[in-house]
C-alpha cells in the first residue's frame, strides 16, 4: 500500500510538471511573438523616420528654390 501511495505521489508529480513545462512553452511561444511585433514596429518606425527626412529635405529644397 505504501508503495502505490509513492507511486500515486510519483505520478502527480509528473503531471504537475508536464503542465509547468506546458505553460513555460506557452509563455516562450507568446514571448517570442511579441518580440516579433516590436521588431515589425522597429522598421515601421525606422522607415518612417527616414521618410519624413526625405520629405523635409525636399521641402526645404523647394523653398529654397522659390526665394
């Protein structure tokens, strides 16, 4: 009896922490996404500096040429 009481223990045990295991891999996987999306914002952010510089410039170009 005392032996199937351990095995009993033993095998919650495991369960207990397959589920651990389960939801630290679902944390990782949900980590990983949003470190995807902040890079996906990163380059948006980054192109549409580099946008707005251009324009500037050519809008500063084209007041120079009508003074």
């Amino acid at each position: 009896m005392v032996l199937n009481a351990n095995q009993s223990e033993i095998l919650e045990m495991k369960v207990t922490f397959r589920e651990l295991q389960n939801a630290v891999t679902s944390f990782n996987n949900s980590l990983e996404h949003i470190e995807e999306q902040i890079s996906e914002l990163e380059d948006k952010t980054s192109s549409l500096t580099q946008l707005d510089k251009a324009k500037k410039k050519e809008f500063n170009s084209l007041s120079l040429t009508y003074l």
